[in-house]
C-alpha cells in the first residue's frame, strides 16, 4: 500500500450560514471549535438547513483524494457501530479506500463536524469528536502501518493519553511518516509537543503560514525558511494568495496559485492540496511536480461545496 491515512472519523454535515449566525454563537470565523457536549452540538443543527453530509476528517478527504488520483490507500479511523458510523465506512468504501477498523457499538456516537459556510466562502466548523478523539494503540494495526510507504497524520488527532499511544505505536511502525498541522488551534494548545514531532519524528511536514509561524513563533516568514532549512526535512507550507513553498534541507521550491478560480467553499484546500502532493511524492514525482499537483487539487475543491471532489 502507497499511503495510510490515521486520522478523526468524521462525518461533515455542511450548512450555509450567515455571518450573523457566526456572530450570534460567539464563533470566530475561520476557525475550528470542539465542542465537547453532544445536546450543545445538536443545539446548533437546529434551524439549520443541511446541504450535504459526507464521510469527512482532513486525513480522510487526503487519502479520499489520493484513491481518485489512483493510489492505492488505507485509512485508520474510530468510529461507533452506528448510523453515521455505517455511513462512514461506506462512504470509504465507494472510494476504493481500505478500511482498517472494525467497528464495534461504543459509549459515544460517531464524530461529527457541522461545517458553517459563510457568503464570503470561508467555512467555520463546529466539531464534536464523539468516539474519534478516543482513538488507542489498540486501534492501530501494526501490519497495515509496516505495509505503507508513507503514514499521514494530522494534528486534529494528537492528544494526551490514548490518542498520543496511538501516534507513538504508528510512527514506530512506519517506514516514512507525514503529518499535518491541521489548524492554528491545535498548534496553539500541544505547541511543544508539535514542535518535538517536527524536529524529531516526522519526515514530512504540511502546514499554512499562520500554524508554522506559530509553531515556531517566527516574526516574519524569512525566519521561517531558515528553521526549514536547518530542520533537514521536508516541510511543505501552503500561503493562500502567495502560493506554496516546499524547504527540504537547502532546496527551496515554490509554485503559484491558479488564477480567475470561482471559489465556493474553501472546505478541503489543504487536504486535497495534501493529496496531490503525497500522490505525486510517493509515485517519485519531483518536489515541483508535487507542488503543482496539490495546488491543481486544491484549486479544483474550493470551486465546489464539499471537501471531496
């Protein structure tokens, strides 16, 4: 098997909004909030019109991305023996991604993300991990991590105690390891932790500006590459309207974004542009070629609702 995707399984449920709703919950657009109370969540869902539920989790819509472009992937993600959990598996399943979890009925539901789409096309999500986040070591198969090229992580998925076992399990077990920093959010509230996996354990980093600088607490982006540089890793840096940046040791590699694009939903940009990357890397494209198959990815899913294409 190509790639591994170990991540949240989350079921997206995507709703147009207003920006007074942002306002009204006390949102802050843009971002990623957890909520941890279910009757909180389903709160939110009412008076909302949903426009469409798809099987989600940023690694899960990378490894999705990555089965369309014709790699052969897997996917590791908890799930509850559910409704939402049976349409996850399948949703997996429609897109010739191998399923490496058995699902059993557990004390929480199934994940879910409600993803608030705004007219200006920024998305701002609401998530209730429900059993996703209660991801162990015992959920981690050994034998699928060892047959991968290349595992992917994201930092969605950190966390002290269980989920942390898990990590540590897969990353001794993989051949090469990628991860995601997944949100400014996540970079602010495990930071040291983040920053111990770049330097030490990851092979490949994805990350926007915004969660590098933070990691890092650079003042500006030239302190950025310097890190990359000394870091002797392959760092791969998406900046919105600037383009994206790959640092691998001393080679420094840049590709710009398309043009005249009719941006939608900007759900899904930095999976997908995770996607055509790690699809072409893993098939020995060059860093350029690389770079230019996750913009060419992100730039088709921004100009539809939905972080699937």
């Amino acid at each position: 098997m190509k790639i591994l995707g170990i991540g949240n399984a989350i079921v997206d449920v995507i709703c147009k909004v207003d920006d007074s709703f942002i306002t009204k919950n006390g949102l802050t657009k843009s971002t990623m909030k957890l909520i941890f109370d279910e009757n909180e969540f389903k709160k939110f869902l009412i008076n909302l019109k949903i426009e469409k539920t798809v099987s989600g989790g940023s690694v899960a819509n990378s490894i999705v991305g990555m089965s369309q472009l014709g790699s052969k992937v897997g996917f590791i993600g908890k799930v509850s023996d559910d409704e939402f959990g049976s349409k996850y598996e399948e949703g997996l399943k429609k897109e010739n991604v191998e399923y490496f979890y058995s699902k059993k009925k557990e004390k929480l539901p199934t994940g879910t993300c409600l993803i608030l789409v705004t007219p200006d096309s920024e998305r701002t999500m609401c998530t209730f991990l429900g059993t996703a986040g209660k991801i162990n070591e015992n959920d981690v198969r050994s034998d699928a991590i060892k047959q991968s090229d290349i595992i992917f992580l994201e930092g969605y998925l950190w966390d002290e105690g269980e989920p942390k076992k898990a990590f540590d399990k897969a990353i001794s077990n993989a051949n090469k390891v990628a991860m995601s920093l997944s949100d400014q959010f996540c970079v602010d509230r495990h930071k040291p932790h983040f920053l111990e996996l770049v330097k030490n354990k990851l092979d490949i980093t994805f990350a926007n500006e915004q969660e590098i600088t933070s990691l890092i607490e650079a003042k500006n982006f030239n302190e950025v590459i310097d890190f990359s540089k000394q870091l002797g890793k392959l760092l791969v840096i998406t900046r919105g309207e600037k383009g994206a940046i790959a640092i691998n040791g001393e080679e420094v590699v840049e590709c710009d974004i398309k043009r005249n694009l009719k941006i939608v939903d900007l759900t899904g940009a930095g999976d997908l542009f995770a996607a055509g990357f790690l699809h072409s890397y893993v098939n020995n494209m060059s860093i350029k070629e690389s770079l230019e198959k996750g913009t060419e990815m992100s730039s088709k899913v921004i100009q539809q609702i939905g972080a699937r294409l």
